[in-house]
C-alpha cells in the first residue's frame, strides 16, 4: 500500500541525527528545511574532516525494498569546505545506531532541468554505503576541484527503485543511475532525509510503494 507523507510536519518519533528540521513555506508550498548543525559542519574541514557521515533526519518508517520519491530542492549552505557540492537525498535502510546505512544523492543543479558542461554532468546521482562503501572508495576519479555556480532554485522529483541490490535512480522521471548489484547487503532499516556537509535542502511530497 503507497504511503504519503506531505511533510507539512515532521513524523511522531522521527530522529534528528546532526541535523535541525523545520517547517517552512517555499514556492507556496510547506516543506521541511533541513540544514546541519553547525558541530558537524565543522567535522568536513578539509584535511581534517570526513565524508558519508550520518547527517540525516531518519523518519519513523520501516524500509528494504520498493520504491521511494520525493521533492527536493537544496542549495549551499554556510560551510568551511571547498567541497560542498549541495547533494541531498535519501538515506535508507539505516540501523538504530546509525552505524550503517545506504545514501542516494542528488545533485540537483545537474539535474535534467538544465545543461552543464562536464565534469558536473558525469554524476548526476550517487550512491554509497556506510560503513564498507564511502563514497571515495566507490568513485576515487571523482574531482573536487569545481563548485557549482548559483543558479535561481527549482525543485526536482527523486525516485529510488530499490530491489535487494539493484538501485535505479530517477530525477524528473529521467533515468540517471543503474546499478544492477550494490556491494552493500540488502537489509531493513530506518527511512531518511539526508543532506550533506554545506548544504541546506527542502524536502516535500514524500511517497513511499513498499514492495
């Protein structure tokens, strides 16, 4: 049975985990803001910091597999890191203790709604896996040696099909990720909002089909 959330509030029992959430009106629409704390903000200094960290707002909801979507629109936020790209997704099949989850990002200023010269289109989404699977382990080529410019806002619809270990993601109904085996285990979990290191995002219209 599909489940929706219109996050006009935040679910009873959901868990702040380094984020702040709070309800605001954007395009005439309620959504949730997430932004981080300013502490683990300051954990991405670079040199000094760390990447896949567990920044999300995990949800009161039970996940394994079937498909998830949402409307996202994030921007930069105040960061000390040039490597701040405004990613924010999903996180998925999260433990309690937060040690373990799976991630889909977004970049949304990639997204479809407009064309970027490469290297910004060569991922439009990204996926990694805590703890076995950071990021820099699964994409080492990926350069940090670019920022987006500022563009005006718009949001993007972000569709995760998720089938034991196959992933496919969508952004604006446009397939953009394919991985038909994902080197994390398939388990069950806590459902999230996540946003990473100098980003603000905007979340709403949360959709869930369990399998």
């Amino acid at each position: 049975m599909d489940v929706t959330y219109d996050l006009a509030a935040l679910p009873e029992g959901a868990a702040f985990h380094a984020g702040v959430a709070e309800l605001t009106q954007l395009d005439g629409r309620t959504a949730m803001r997430i932004s981080l704390t300013e502490q683990m903000t300051r954990y991405d200094v670079p040199g000094a910091g760390r990447m896949d960290l567990p920044t999300f707002i995990a949800l009161p909801i039970w996940f394994e597999d079937g498909t998830i979507e949402v409307d996202v629109l994030s921007r930069h936020h105040d960061s000390p890191s040039d490597r701040a790209q405004a990613l924010a997704g999903f996180a998925y099949r999260i433990c309690c203790d937060t040690s373990r989850f799976d991630a889909v990002e977004v970049r949304p200023l990639n997204g479809t709604a407009t064309t970027l010269p490469s290297p910004r289109t060569r991922r439009v989404a990204q996926f990694f896996a805590r703890p076995e699977w950071p990021f820099d382990k699964l994409w080492p080529q990926e350069s940090w040696d670019w920022r987006e410019d500022t563009v005006p806002d718009f949001w993007t619809r972000l569709t995760l099909q998720i089938d034991g270990t196959r992933l496919t993601a969508l952004v604006d109904g446009v397939q953009v990720l394919v991985i038909p085996v994902v080197k994390a285990a398939a388990t069950r979990g806590y459902l999230g909002l996540f946003v990473d290191v100098g980003t603000e995002a905007f979340f709403a219209n949360l959709r869930i089909i369990p399998a």
